[in-house]
C-alpha cells in the first residue's frame, strides 16, 4: 500500500541531507540509533564548505556521531549541545568545544520542542511494514519527539534495528527522506568487572523483593545485581536503559511483567545498549514497549509502579548524603540523565526503593570516594534531600528520615576503614558529630 510513497522518498545520503541549511540544530539519533551513512553525507558537506555552520544536540554520542559530526577538526563549524557527555566528548567538553546542556532526562524533549528548537532529525530505523510504520528500534528517548518537532526528519533504514512496540512507531508520511543502510548496529564492549561488584551486586539483590519492577542500567555492577536475582520471582521492567542483563532474566523466567501495576507483562524502556542477543530479542517482540524518556522517566509516571526499585551508580558521596554522579575534578564526566528522576519516582512508589552504588574507594584504593565535602567544581546530582539507600562493598543503609549526625556516622561506615578516622575527624569539624 505504501510502496510508492517509499520509493519516492527513498534517495542517495547526498540528495536527504542537501535541504539541511546553515546554522540548522540537528538531533541525531542518539547511542545505537546513530545513522552512520546520514552523519557522514552531513560530514563530507561540512568539510567541503557546502555547508559552513551546523548546530548538534547529542546525547552519549558513540562511535558514528564521534568520528564524523564530532570530529575535532570540525569544531570551528559545528557547536555542540550535549544532553550526556560519552567518553569519546569529554576531551571536547573539557576543552571547551562542546557544551554540556545540565537537564534531567524526562524533561529532554520540553527542551528540543519549548527552548531550543529542531530543524533537523537523523535516526536509524527498522524497515517499514505493510503499514507503513517503521519503529525507532534502540532509541526512543527524545528522537521520537525530535522527529516530529523538526523541519526535515530524514531515517536510515536498517534490516538490523530491531522492530519494537509501545510508542515506537513512525508513519511514513511523516518521513521527509529515506535512505537504506543495512550493515550491523554497532553495539559497545562490555566494561571489566571489579571484585567489589560481587559484593555490591549481592547486596543489593538481597534488597529486592519478589514482585519488584526494576530499573536496571547496564554495566559491570548491573550485571552483578542481575546474577544474584536468579532465585527471584515475578520481576518487572520499567527502565531507562533496556540492557543484556535483563535479557538474561527474561529469558529465564525471572522477569515476567506479571506482577506490574503499570504495563503488566510489558518490559518498557526508552534506550537500549546491548549486544546482538539483545537485538535479537528485541526484534518484533510484543512484550517489548519503547517510550518517549518524557514518559518513561518521568517520576509520576515512576511512581505508579509498586515496589520500584532503581538502582543507579555515583562517583563521590558527601558526609550529608550529596551525590555527584557526573564530573571529576570539576570536569564534566557524563550527565545526570535520568537518575534523580528515577530517585524520586522510586521513593515516592508504594514500597520503592531508590539504591545509589558505589565503589569505596578510587585510584587504586588511594582516593576515599565518601568525602567530608564534594569537591569544588563538583555537580550535585542527587540533593541529601533525596537520596535514599546507598551501598558499597562494606554495606547498605537508608538516609531518609536521618538527622545529619545520624547521616554522617551512617555513611562513614560505608568508607573503607582506611579513611574512617580522618572522616570522623572531618565530620566533628563540621560540627556534624
């Protein structure tokens, strides 16, 4: 039925992205619904001088935003906005070359539609069906709104994105341009486990109930959480990040969905990052339901899901429950993303829980990561006000409803022992003790 309208909109990479006009603001689909041969047309435009001023909103840019739109020798024509910075931005960010936009995830597509505007949106897509709808696959977050809100919505076609259900789908008629690249997503390594994530992930799992609804990210100490969660029943999803370790759950009858207040059944999510299994899995599985991150992390929508439990990672923790998830020595190292949405959507849930992990220590054991205070320069991305159960290797416990004494001896005896004297010290010169 909509053969024809597909063939005439069907173009080289060339012909979709010669509308794009200088000083245009571009949303690339974002992690692994980056569309490698768009980026690269845009690329070829810029170093050319065709097209002299481009203007990028991006979010955990990999490995096709990084080498092409990205690239530092074409920084003088290209100003970055950055929703979350990647590891292959930070050099860009901290030389002031690209600039970190500071936002909770949830709010993303208010921002592209209300403040900062889209001209144009480039994303990889499964293949249309005899509807005429493809599915943003991977990545729903903000491109499904940036598609929508732009001038020029161009989509790569892709036999490798999975097709996924939930608000995932786009017509054709609200395409612009299409262009068809069928080579495998590009799927990153998985990082190197520590020791101290068996200890953590163990920990954790023994705080989770049978029933629960998860979210999970992805990651060395995720997986350690997943493993220990084995020997649990009736386990739900309702997760930021849609990972192999969930995967692995599903598959073997520990997540099921059935107990879930909201979307029974369903695993919802609006980013996935995983390996081939995982795009397998995904692939035209109705159980599967990708969201608008404007849904997904919003912390009413959280909320209404009982006993959910987030879990999320931090970098340093102050001896008043401050977390600073996000820069190191007042360097922007990543994004707040959708972390305090989910503290906050957790904790207000009837039996939630929210759960920030984090190693003890940094540097070899040298660097104690509770501090009396947080660095100056540091971000905080979940205020004492919110936080609620941390853990390390050396334990679990529950901030809320603690004086700043209680707090200060509570989160002391999650330091490694090596530091729990000076902290004392610290925290009696603070007049906390």
């Amino acid at each position: 039925m909509y053969e024809h309208e597909y063939e005439k909109k069907l173009v080289s990479p060339e012909q979709a992205t010669a509308a794009i006009k200088d000083n245009d603001m571009l949303v690339p689909g974002m992690a692994l619904a980056e569309p490698p041969v768009l980026l690269r047309a845009i690329t070829d435009r810029l170093r050319t001088g065709d097209l002299k001023r481009l203007r990028v909103f991006s979010g955990l840019p990999l490995k096709h935003a990084c080498e092409t739109i990205l690239a530092v020798d074409l920084m003088d024509r290209v100003e970055v906005y950055s929703q979350f910075v990647s590891a292959g931005q930070r050099g860009l960010v901290d030389a002031g070359l690209a600039y970190f936009v500071p936002n909770n995830f949830h709010q993303v597509p208010r921002f592209l539609t209300e403040f900062i505007g889209v001209d144009v949106c480039a994303t990889t897509v499964s293949p249309m069906d005899r509807e005429g709808y493809f599915s943003f696959g991977t990545t729903n977050s903000y491109t499904s709104t940036a598609a929508r809100a732009a001038r020029l919505c161009l989509v790569e076609v892709n036999r490798f994105m999975p097709r996924v259900f939930g608000e995932s789908l786009i017509h054709i008629s609200e395409v612009d341009a299409i262009v068809e690249n069928h080579e495998p997503i590009f799927t990153p390594p998985n990082p190197e486990s520590r020791p101290e994530d068996e200890i953590i992930g163990k920990t954790i799992a023994g705080m989770v109930p049978d029933g629960a609804c998860l979210q999970l990210g992805i990651g060395a100490l995720p997986n350690a959480v997943a493993a220990y969660l084995e020997g649990h029943k009736d386990l739900g999803i309702h997760t930021e990040i849609f990972g192999p370790a969930m995967v692995s759950l599903i598959k073997k009858g520990v997540i099921t969905g059935s107990k879930k207040t909201l979307h029974p059944r369903k695993h919802v999510f609006t980013v996935a990052i995983g390996d081939q299994e995982m795009l397998d899995f995904m692939d035209n599985n109705p159980a599967m339901e990708g969201y608008p991150v404007s849904y997904t992390n919003h912390p009413s929508v959280i909320a209404q899901n009982d006993r959910m439990i987030s879990i999320n990672a931090v970098l340093e923790v102050d001896l008043t429950g401050q977390c600073n998830a996000e820069s190191l020595y007042g360097h922007q190292f990543s994004g707040t993303g959708g972390q305090l949405d989910f503290v906050r959507g957790a904790f207000d849930a009837k039996e939630g829980k929210s759960i920030l992990a984090f190693y003890s220590t940094a540097g070899h054991g040298k660097i104690s990561r509770i501090v009396d205070r947080l660095e100056q320069g540091a971000t905080v991305t979940t205020p004492r006000t919110d936080t609620h159960y941390l853990v390390t290797e050396y334990g679990a416990t529950n901030l809320k409803g603690r004086s700043t004494k209680e707090r200060a001896l509570a989160i002391i005896g999650l330091a490694h022992p090596g530091f729990r004297d000076e902290l004392l010290r610290k925290a009696e010169e603070m007049f906390l003790l």
